[in-house]
C-alpha cells in the first residue's frame, strides 16, 4: 500500500521567511494530493491541494509543487506569520474511498 | 467548519469498558472515516463505510467496531479489546463525484482512568 513519508518533523522559522515541508510517495499511481493545517486540539483543516495533472499551485502565500517522477511534493509557506504556527499533514491517495495515507506531520513554529 | 459534529470533546474509560463516540454529519456525505492520532504521528485509519450498511476495516480495525445505519451517523465503539486506546479520534466525511477532499469532524479525546 502506499507509504508518506513528511520531512521535517519539526521547524522552527522567523516570521517574514519562507517555510518548506516536503513528502515523499511510494505508490506511482497516487494521484491527489492534500496539505492539511492542524491547531492544537483541532481538527485538520484542507488548506491546498493538487492532482497529478499538475506540477504546481498556489494560492496567496501558500503554494505545492509535485515532482511525479521523483514521487514527492512539496508544501511552500511564504512571508510566514505567527498565526502560521500549526501541525501540517500531507497525504497521498488515488481518489478510492480507503486509500488516502497521511505523513506523520511537522510542527511549524513561527517566531515573531 | 460546520457540517460534521463528534461528541462528546472527551471521554473517560474505564478498564473493561466499551464506549462509543459519536459522528454526524448533514453535508449528504457517502462516505464516512475514524482515523485514530497519537502525538507525532499520521492519522490512521480505524473503519470506513462507503455507503448505509456496509463498512470496511482500515489499517488498525482491532478492538474498535462501528455501524452505519443511517446516512449521517457513523458511531465508533471502542471495546475492551483495545489495549491502548488514548488517542484524539477523528471523524471525516467526502462527497461522492471527484473531488476526494475529506472534511473532518472536531474530534474526541480519549482518556482513559
């Protein structure tokens, strides 16, 4: 079955930089890809997403890029602020009912 | 954030005892997901059900069971089978058609005494 692995488990930016997540798939017919934000307590939240018929995507300050060859993608925080500060979760799924797997999460901490 | 409701917040269980934890949802979801979270790992998936009726194990079924007699409701019972059952458990729903975004519930924490 199909295994995320999410690097790095932890990150630690000033706010005003850049923050980049990256995952890694094992299963090539994987064919969407959710980025989920998580408060402490919460429940996940979808804040991008993108199929593999495309490489990249943004919106705002938030964008994914997906490399299929290398089977990983990539999750990019621009500008970050302190309300940034959250567990982020990537998954993998081929659009079946029971098949989407998450990575293990990185917790963001954004200094002000 | 609406759509999706779980309750209770948490839940205390006692050695022995089984108890369930309750999702529902109005958003005319198919299909409907437990995924157990333990601190610095996945979610991971407990039963999903696809349809009224019928519902499937996921990767860590053992010591849960849950029923799908209606639409909205997908209740999760942990049973005295599972050993370790501290956790924040979530519930998720996904429409039917091609969009896979699943949309989680709240959550339930688990404590056990």
């Amino acid at each position: 079955g199909e295994n995320v692995e999410q690097h790095p488990s932890t990150l630690s930016v000033q706010e005003g930089d850049s923050a980049v997540i990256k995952c890694t798939y094992s299963d090539s017919a994987s064919n969407y890809f959710p980025w989920y934000k998580q408060e402490l307590g919460k429940r996940p939240q979808l804040i991008i997403d993108i199929r593999s018929n495309v490489g990249e995507k943004k919106d705002q300050r938030i964008a994914v890029t997906l490399n299929k060859t290398a089977k990983h993608f990539s999750l990019h925080i621009t500008e970050t602020q302190p309300e940034d500060s959250a567990v982020y979760f990537c998954a993998a799924s081929k659009r079946r009912f029971n098949d989407m797997r998450f990575g293990a999460g990185t917790r963001l901490t954004v200094k002000p | 954030d609406g759509g999706i409701t779980q309750s209770p917040k948490y839940l205390f269980r006692k050695e022995g005892q089984n108890v369930t934890l309750s999702c529902e949802q109005n958003l005319n979801h198919d299909a409907m997901y437990w995924y157990r979270q333990d601190p610095g790992q996945g979610l991971r998936l407990i039963y999903y059900s696809q349809i009224v009726n019928d519902f499937q194990k996921g990767d860590i079924a053992e010591g849960y069971s849950v029923s799908r007699e209606k639409k909205e409701s997908f209740p999760l019972t942990v049973t005295s089978a599972q050993k370790n059952p501290t956790a924040f458990y979530l519930c998720a729903s996904i429409g039917t058609g091609d969009e896979e975004t699943q949309y989680f519930g709240p959550g339930t924490r688990l404590l056990v005494l």
